[in-house]
C-alpha cells in the first residue's frame, strides 16, 4: 500500500514535471513580451520626463517675461503721472 502511494506520488511529480516543462518556452515567451514593453514603457517614461524640463523651463521663462511686464508696467505709470502732473502745472502758468 505504501509502494502504491509512493509510486502515484511519484507519477502526479513527473506529470506535474512534464506541465511545468511544457509550459516553460511559453512562460519565456511572455517574460520576453513583458520585457519589450517594459522598454517601451521606459523610453516613453523619459521622452514625457524631457518634456516636462521642457515645459519647466518655459515656465520659468513665462515667470520672467511677466516680472519684466510688471516693471514695466509699473515705470510707465510713474512716468504717465509725472507727464500728467507736468501737463497739469504747464496749464496753471
């Protein structure tokens, strides 16, 4: 009865054995599939990575040119006040 038991055992490894070896070149083939779209993962990954720098750095450049209005802006009213406080003491004389 034992013998019995430990030959079936023996025969449910060997079939399991022959499943496993079977399904092996497969489990490659979906391990190399995984892979390749791992790298294309990877690539996109990077080039969204550059053009979000990209766009980081036009931000940045954006911040500037709005700095740079802001002074403007603010030089101009000064001078448009002093034109009008000129315009206004030239018509009092």
């Amino acid at each position: 009865m034992a013998n019995d038991q430990s030959k079936r055992s023996q025969e449910d490894l060997m079939s399991k054995l022959q499943m496993l070896t079977l399904d092996h070149p497969h489990a490659c083939e979906e391990l190399e599939k995984v892979w390749m779209e791992l790298s294309v993962l990877n690539k996109e990954k990077e080039h969204l990575v550059n053009q979000v720098r990209e766009l980081d750095k036009g931000l940045v450049l954006m911040d500037d040119f709005q700095n740079q209005l802001c002074t403007i802006t603010k030089e101009r009213d000064k001078l448009m006040a002093k034109i009008e406080e000129h315009q206004n003491h030239d018509i009092s004389l």
